[in-house]
C-alpha cells in the first residue's frame, strides 16, 4: 500500500478547506492541473498543513521534475497570502460566535415553547439562567442535529464544517461528547465568572495548538472557508438584540 493511501485528504482551493478525497482522487487532481504543488494538503498524519510540494511523497512523484526545469522564484508573497486559507490558529472568533448564534437560536425557540405551555415561568427566570437552561439542553439537541445534517446553522452561515479525522460526518455518540466537552470546557455550563474563565483557557489552547481540546480528545477536525462580512455581523448581530430583548421585554 502506498503511504498514506488509507487516508482522507484535505487541501485548499478557492480560498476553501475542501475534501475529504482519497489519495487517488488527490493524485488525479494534481495529475490534470487542478491542483499545484503551492497548494496546501492535510491528513491526519499530519501535524499541519501544507504545501504539497513540500510533503516527500507528492514532490517526489509530482513536482520534483517540474520545478527544476523552471527557474526560481520568490513566492514568499504568495506562500503567506496561501497561509493564510489554512486558518493555522482555528478561527477561534468564527466558532465562537457561530455557538453563540445557534445558542441563542435554540433559546429563542425554547421560550417560545415554554410560553405557551407556562407563561409565567418564563416571566419569572431570570436571563442568565434561562441562558444556563438552554446550553444545558442543547447538548442533546447539538448532538441530534451534527448527527442527521452534519452541521449547525451557524456553523453553515460562516462556512464552517466539523468532520472526522478521516472526513466523515460526526455520529450521534461522537457529537454528544463533543458537545458535552464544549458545554463543560469550553463555557463552563455557562456559569458567570467561571464561562469567562473556561473561555479565555480554550481561546489561547486553540490559538496555540490550532485545535480545541475536544476536538483533540475526539478525533475531530474543523474545515474552514472565507466568510463575507456581511454574514459575521448577521451572526453577531442576532445574538447581542436577543439578549437586548431579554432585558427589556
């Protein structure tokens, strides 16, 4: 078997995480042309991403002839604008902002199917702990939805995708304890003080490993691809005027 051949690829074309691909699927878009040896390749042998260039397997049967018949350039420009598709530090904003958004999406419904069936329970829960109530209820609810769609709305709308280690979508067991990991590590149960805490711990752990904690323990991996700007607001925005409302109605 060749090296790696078992494995799912990963590798970034127009500014996206793209993949998983088998390797002789990879092979075969290097052979036409779709892909370069700029550009950047993961799998989970791998500590990191990329250029496939660089990797030994691919530059000894893809690349090594091609660049020494073509004279040296400076890529140095071009390697970092490639960098920075790889999102080496995890995105840590977009995750967190895409939770928030599905959070307050699911607490929205919840009041609202609480208000029917018990008005005055919602009038006398305070905001936070109405906050609580719903991340402790979502892990189930998280679960059930990465298990039957593959992802969360928020996640969608920032173009973000989790995945297996080897490319599949994440099942029901696997995404109830990732979610239980995120709730716990990651937020803290949403307890004042205590959620800053763990939110401040997981920000810097993903900024230096590139992966969460969970999703180290797991075996899971985030794709990521370029978000407009008018997407992150949508998603920040939504959160910040529920919780407004919250206060004031």
């Amino acid at each position: 078997m060749e090296p790696m051949a078992g494995n799912a690829w990963f590798y970034i074309r127009d500014h996206h995480q793209q993949g998983p691909v088998g390797l002789f699927e990879l092979k075969k878009m290097f052979e036409q042309g779709v892909l370069s040896g700029e550009t950047f390749i993961w799998t989970k042998e791998m500590k990191c991403w990329q250029m496939a260039k660089s990797h030994p397997y691919f530059s000894e049967d893809f690349f090594l002839t091609d660049y020494a018949e073509q004279p040296q350039e400076n890529l140095a420009g071009q390697w970092k604008e490639q960098q920075k598709d790889t999102y080496p530090y995890g995105r840590p904003f977009v995750r967190y902002i895409a939770r928030l958004f599905d959070l307050s999406l699911f607490s929205l419904f919840l009041i609202t199917l609480v208000s029917i069936f018990s008005p005055k329970f919602v009038v006398a829960s305070s905001p936070i702990f109405i906050f609580i109530l719903s991340l402790i209820l979502y892990i189930l609810v998280e679960a059930i939805i990465l298990s039957i769609f593959g992802n969360t709305l928020g996640k969608s709308i920032l173009n973000a995708r989790i995945r297996t280690m080897t490319g599949e979508p994440i099942n029901f067991i696997m995404a109830l304890k990732r979610s239980i990991l995120v709730t716990a590590v990651g937020m803290g149960f949403g307890i004042p003080l205590i959620n800053l805490i763990c939110s401040y711990f997981s920000y810097f752990d993903l900024r230096k490993n590139g992966k969460s904690t969970w999703d180290r323990q797991i075996g899971t991996v985030v794709l990521y691809g370029q978000v407009h700007v008018s997407r992150i607001l949508f998603v920040s925005i939504f959160p910040i005027a529920l919780f407004i409302a919250g206060i004031f109605i």
